[in-house]
C-alpha cells in the first residue's frame, strides 16, 4: 500500500501545481487539475498507514 500512498501524494501535488497555473495562465486541460487533486486525495487516503 505504500506505493499507493505515494502515488497519491504525487498526483495530488501535480494537481496542486496544475491548479496553480491554471490560476495565472488559461490553458486546455486545466479543469481536469481539480479532479486530479481528488483523485489523489482518494489514494492517498486509501493508501493505508506507514510504520
């Protein structure tokens, strides 16, 4: 499950900064940032616990 985790705390930085761009420059695509944060959120969430 870690590498669920991880993954999920990648997606959602890459959703993050997506979001942030799309903030400053408009360009095709940008909407699918917020469903990458969500996404990310999900698997990170999912991904279990590390000890």
């Amino acid at each position: 499950m870690t590498r669920v985790r991880t993954a999920g705390i990648a997606v959602t930085a890459l959703g993050v900064v997506g979001y942030g761009l799309g903030a400053l420059v408009t360009y095709p695509g940008r909407a699918f940032s917020v469903t990458a944060v969500m996404v990310g959120i999900t698997l990170w969430a999912i991904g279990g616990d590390v000890r």
